[in-house]
C-alpha cells in the first residue's frame, strides 16, 4: 500500500488522521508519516497488519463499525 492508498482508504472510510490512528491502535503522528511521500523525512513504511485492518473495514462495514465503536484509552 502506498502512501497515496492510505490516505485515499482513510478518507474514503471518512476517518481522520486522528481516528484512523485510534482505529488501529497507533499514534496520529504514526499515520501521519505513512502518508507521506517515501522521498520526505520522517516518511515510514505503513505495517502490513495496518493496510490489511483498513482494507477490512473499507470492504465490511461492520467491522468498521465495530473497530470505531472501541473506546478511546
């Protein structure tokens, strides 16, 4: 998954950084570095385990639905 993908996914589910980061359970910066261009500093490989959640909750939307309605901690 590209950089460009992510962000693509992330915002067709209508999630923000913000809440793409909740729903897998990392940090906004983290998402905020996987959708950088591979070329820009800071830039970081998006983990498979992530890009494979994301394609689940694009493709059923219960598991969206679920995954979002975990409470924040």
């Amino acid at each position: 998954m590209t950089p460009q993908d992510l962000r693509a996914l992330r915002q067709r589910l209508g999630l923000s950084q913000a809440a793409a980061a909740h729903l897998c359970g990392v940090s906004k910066r983290a998402v905020t570095s996987w959708e950088q261009p591979p070329e820009h500093d800071g830039a970081r490989t998006i983990p498979e385990p992530v890009a494979r959640l994301l394609r689940l909750a694009d493709t059923f939307p219960h598991v969206r639905a679920y995954l979002t309605s975990l409470p924040v901690q």
